[in-house]
C-alpha cells in the first residue's frame, strides 16, 4: 500500500494520474510542445510531423521497465476506483471558454482526478487553465489536443475507471509474453497508437506517423529484426489482394494494370500478356501480379525488412497524404512509415558509406537495390491500449482492433478451468 500510495503522489504530480478525494496535487506539469502543436501538424512536412511527434516526449512507449510501470498504473488506477472514480459527464454538455456552464466543476473535478488539471483549480468557469487541462488530457489519450471538448474527447472522458484498468491488465499481459530482446538500439510499433519509435540507449530519438492495418485486417503483433533495406522496391501483389481487387479493376478497365506499372507473372516469372487471361469474378487467376519500382509504387521507393511468420514489413507509400489523417487504420496490415527515409538513415548509421545523401541518390536512380545493415536492429509490433512511460505519464489509446475484451475474456476462462482442475473431486455416497 506504502508503495501505491508513493506511485499515486509521483503520478500526480507529473500530470500522470490525478488527485484521489480529498487528495493534494501538486503543480500540475504544463501543456506540452506537442500540445500546442498539434493542431497544426497534419498539415506540415513529413520532417516536421516527425519533430511533433517526438515532441510529445522522448520516453518510450515499450522498454525493460514496462512491466513494473503497468502494475504500479494498475495499483494506482486501482486505489482511484475504490475511492469512486470520476464522474460521468451527461454527453449533451456544452462547454465554452470565458462562459460559465453547469458542468464546468464536472469537468474539472474529472479531470483532477486524473491528474489533467491541478486540485486548487477544481472551480470556475471554463477558462484557460480547464483549456490547458483538457489539451493534457487528450494528449495522454491520442487525441488531437484542441481544448475543445468534442465528441471523441467526450467518449474518452466517460470511459469508466475499471475500463481503463482493465486496459493497463491487458497490456501487461502482452508485455509479459513478447519476450522481446531488447538491444541498444531499437524499434517500437504500438498498433493502437499509429506511431513507430526509434529507441537508443533507452530514450526515443525518433518518432514517426504510421498507418497501420484497416479493422478488418488488422497488424499483427511481432517482432523480428531490421537486417536489410530495400531501395526502389518492387511489389508482389498478395494473392488475395489480386483476386479480390486486382481483377475487379481489370473487369472495368482493361487499362488498369499498365497504368498501374504492374506486370502479369507466369510461376517461372515470365511475363504474359494479361488480355490473355480470365479475370471473371468467378475464376482465380493463377499468376503473380508485381508492380514495378517508382514513385507510383505501393510501397513507395523504400522498403524496411523484417522476416517473419507473418510476411509483413515497414514501408513507404505513395499516398503520402494519408499521414495527415488523425485516424490512420487503413493499411492491408503492413506499417507504412511517415518520413521514412529519415528512419532508414537511422538505422543505416553503423553501416559505412550509407548517410541520407547516398539514400537520396541511390533512390534517384530508380534501380532496386538492398542494402544491408551492418548491425541488425531489433523491432516489435505491439498492442498497448494502456501503458506508463518512465516519466511517470499514463497513455490510454482506443481498442482499435477489440483485442483487449477478448484477452481478458480468454485469461478468465483459462483461470477458471485451471480452479476447476484444482478443485478435489466430490466423493458420492450411494
């Protein structure tokens, strides 16, 4: 309980957790660069998205104290459901700076309690400090930080105490399973909150806008190693994705795969000439769909590999303007990178004569080419839905992929088959 007690003090002061009733909060620490930036960053540079992002904090999303801090969360966010949790906000609430509203105190005694606003400001209207506070709070969960209290953030507010710890449950489940070999340098993928991480000696150096699988063909969690890049990449269609969109194309517009720089492939890799072959809905065409290298490649011009089970990989895209998006769940369930050739220069580092200009100019020539690292760089696809990074923040992202329900409905079934077994068997008389 001592220890609980401690983790709860030290979150609430660092804006992490917030003030349990009746509870002291210290200063509460000020809105973020990121926070101030971020309604802005979609539109800038993929340079500059990345400066915003790793703005936000230069603390990890997964690292070797992972598992600690979730159950310190959980102990913390615990403590906060047996003192009552935090109020429900009626959804039909207005709220409007400089004018006095009946929910105003709701809101700021919400968002004391999650240590999003300090408890000496817990009256008053909504002014700039409850602005400041709401900015916090949606930047813990991933929402664009606008001060506004907006649909989604009115979602986010509502979301009961013993849901968000189930979340952090969940998460440590996966954290206890990954086994992840952690190196000097590393990479992180966190599925439910669309950003990749480039970790050396345990604080973040980059940070980049991912978009990851769509709902319906989710990213898997994995982790491998980065031992090659590949320069001006080609692109083998998947087999489903040549039967099931591939063809429909070519049923309205027998143009499609030329304009598409894509080629039709024999099982020897010759080519054929595709108004030779059946693309009726019904048939499945038995060939290799493969689009050529260029900037209308799927894959962009520069593609990051990682063997695995699952055949996925980081990659660039040439629909550049999806990174924009606040909502980035739109890939077949590969990781498309924002600013990707600055992440490939950073992994490229301890491999000699290989520095963003040489990237740039082997890139220019619009030849394949892989290049091989001379360290490989371990990296990890993971589903964090909760977590707490080292300076003691708690992070909270949507179950995108409704995996967290399942986990834990799964781990009580599993539980409670194993109490069954445990159990002596009942002796009957006749």
């Amino acid at each position: 309980m001592k220890r609980t007690m401690m983790v709860l003090t030290t979150l609430m002061l660092q804006g992490g957790i917030g003030a349990a009733r009746g509870q002291a909060v210290g200063t509460v620490a000020p809105v973020s660069a990121a926070a101030k930036t971020s309604e802005v960053a979609a539109a800038l540079t993929p340079e500059a998205r990345s400066a915003a992002a790793l703005a936000q904090s230069s603390e990890a999303t997964f690292d070797p104290g992972s598992a600690r801090r979730l159950v310190e969360a959980i102990e913390a966010y615990s403590l906060i459901e047996k003192l009552g949790g935090w109020p429900q906000i009626p959804t039909d609430a207005k709220f409007a700076i400089g004018t006095a509203g009946p929910r105003d105190e709701m809101l700021r005694n919400r968002l004391v309690i999650s240590g999003d606003l300090a408890s000496s400001e817990a009256k008053g209207p909504f002014d700039a400090a409850l602005v400041a506070g709401v900015k916090r709070f949606q930047t813990r969960h991933g929402l664009l930080a606008t001060g506004n209290v907006g649909p989604r953030t009115m979602v986010a507010l509502n979301v009961p105490v013993t849901k968000r710890i189930e979340q952090l449950e969940a998460s440590l489940q996966r954290v206890g399973a990954i086994g992840f070999k952690f190196g000097p340098r590393y990479v992180v993928v966190n599925l439910p909150g669309a950003y990749a991480e480039a970790v050396e000696n345990d604080i973040v150096v980059r940070r980049y806008r991912v978009i990851v699988g769509k709902t319906d063909k989710p990213s898997p969690t994995v982790t491998s190693e980065i031992g090659t890049i590949n320069l001006n990449p080609t692109w083998t269609v998947p087999a489903s994705i040549t039967r099931n969109e591939v063809a429909a194309h070519m049923r309205k517009d027998p143009t499609y795969l030329s304009r598409m720089h894509m080629q039709v492939l024999d099982s020897k890799d010759g080519v054929l000439d595709p108004s030779g072959i059946d693309w009726s809905a019904d048939k499945t065409p038995n060939v290799t769909v493969r689009q050529e290298p260029g900037a209308w490649n799927a894959l962009g011009q520069l593609r990051i590999d990682m063997p695995n089970a699952y055949a996925v990989y980081m990659h660039d895209t040439n629909q550049k303007n999806l990174f924009s998006d606040d909502y980035r769940f739109d890939s077949h369930g590969c990781v498309r990178v924002d600013n990707v050739r600055d992440l490939a220069t950073w992994l490229l580092e301890d491999t000699p004569n290989w520095g963003r200009p040489e990237i740039d100019a082997a890139i220019a020539t619009g030849q394949r080419q892989d290049v091989r690292l001379v360290k490989k760089v371990p990296v990890a696809w993971i589903y964090l839905t909760g977590w707490m990074s080292r300076d003691n923040v708690v992070q909270f992202r949507r179950d995108i992929y409704d995996q967290d329900a399942q986990l834990l409905e799964a781990t009580a079934e599993q539980k409670a088959f194993f109490d069954r077994a445990s159990e002596p068997a009942l002796t009957r008389s006749n």
